[in-house]
C-alpha cells in the first residue's frame, strides 16, 4: 500500500513538474505563425462577440431605466429581450466551442493559454470553475489536453451564465421590484464578457495552431469555426 501511495505521489509531482512551462517563450514562437487570413478570422470573431455584448447591455440599460421610472411590467418585457441575445449568444458560443474542440484533434502542438483566474468572475460558481481548471492544467503535461480543458470550463461557464439569466427573468416576473435578480443578471453580463474575451483567445490559439495545414483547408476551417 505504501509503495502504491509513493507511486501515486511521485506520478502526481512529475506531471506537475512537466505541466510547468517557459510561456513566454513559447508565446514568442508562435507570435509568428498568425498570418493575414487568421488574423481577419480572430477581428471578425471579436467584431461579432462586442456587437452582441452591446445589444445585451443597451437591453439591459433600458430595462433599468424603465424599472427606474416605476414601469416594472416594461422593465421585465425589456429584460426578457436581454435574455433572449443572452440565449442566442450562448448558443452561438457552444456550438463554436464544440467545433473548436473537434479540429483541436488535427494539431499535434497548440498554443499555449494563459491559466484560468477567478478573480475576474463575479459568480461564484464561475470562481470555483476557474479555480479547478487552473488546478488540473498544472498536472497535464501536453498543451492540446490544457487546450481542451480550457475549452470543457468556456463551456460550463456559458452555461452557467445563461442559466442564471434565466433565473433572473423568471424571478422578476414575479417580483419585478426586487434588487437582488437584477444585480445578477448585471453581473451575469460581465462574465459573458470575461468568457468572451477568453473564448477569443483560445480561437486565436488553435487558429495559430492550424496555420500548418493547407491554406485552403485552413481557410475553410478558419469559416467553419468563426460561423458554426
């Protein structure tokens, strides 16, 4: 049993010890590689995430507005457009995340993501996420296996964002004066955004990774992921 444990131990610090990494240098091998086409790719994923992030906080922007001006029943009509962009959004984000993790199989090397931190979370459950992902990437060796485990929290995170604006809108129906569902739902917007940022990320990343395929190939999947 002993010698077991000391296995288990000793395989748990060597992982640990491989999963540590020169990042910068490793970021400074790969800045290169991101040509015109990828670059066009990673903008026009970007244009598309601010468009929607600013249709969901003007939505939310008028309904407190109205809440403000006592029409309560307006203000929850008004909130319910905000979830409805939430929705689709999230949508649009888990079917690219899942694309990403498909063609995430054709690159043997990956480039790398910085950890996940809480700190910008504003939900709890999105702290403990982040947290635990942090935690398991220091114990996997290849970047591809971090790669996919970053993408696995993008897509628990959206989840639990949009579940919690549901909540919100279903609580507020009613009692639509209540203060708590809304600083949630205002809160649920900017882990949205903070998922966002990092789902650009990691599309930059496997899109500097795929640079080593055939450019129309790449091309084509490069079209493929940005519009799933």
């Amino acid at each position: 049993m002993y010698e077991i444990a000391a296995c288990v131990l000793g395989c748990g610090l060597l992982c640990y010890t491989l999963g540590r990494y020169d990042r910068a240098a490793t970021l400074r091998r790969w800045h290169f590689v991101l040509n015109l086409p990828a670059r066009r790719a990673v903008a026009a994923l970007r244009q598309q995430m601010e468009l929607e992030q600013a249709l969901a906080r003007q939505a939310l922007a008028a309904a407190s507005r109205a809440r403000d001006a006592g029409r309560l029943q307006d203000a929850v009509a008004v909130l319910r457009a905000a979830v409805d962009v939430l929705e689709e959004a999230g949508a649009d984000r888990l079917t690219r995340l899942r694309a990403m993790r498909v063609y995430s199989r054709m690159v043997r090397a990956i480039q790398p993501l910085p950890s996940p931190s809480s700190q910008p979370f504003r939900d709890r459950q999105l702290r403990l996420l982040a947290s635990a992902t942090a935690l398991g990437q220091r114990f996997l060796v290849g970047g591809v296996e971090r790669f996919r485990l970053f993408l696995m929290m993008l897509r628990f995170g959206v989840r639990i964002v949009v579940h919690s604006a549901r909540r919100s809108s279903a609580e507020l129906t009613r009692t639509p004066e209540q203060p708590r569902p809304w600083r949630r739902f205002s809160d649920g917007l900017e882990d949205f955004a903070t998922l966002d940022a990092s789902h650009l990320a990691a599309f930059e990343a496997l899109s500097a990774s795929l640079a080593a395929i055939e450019t129309t190939t790449r091309i084509r999947l490069w079209d493929t992921i940005v519009n799933p």
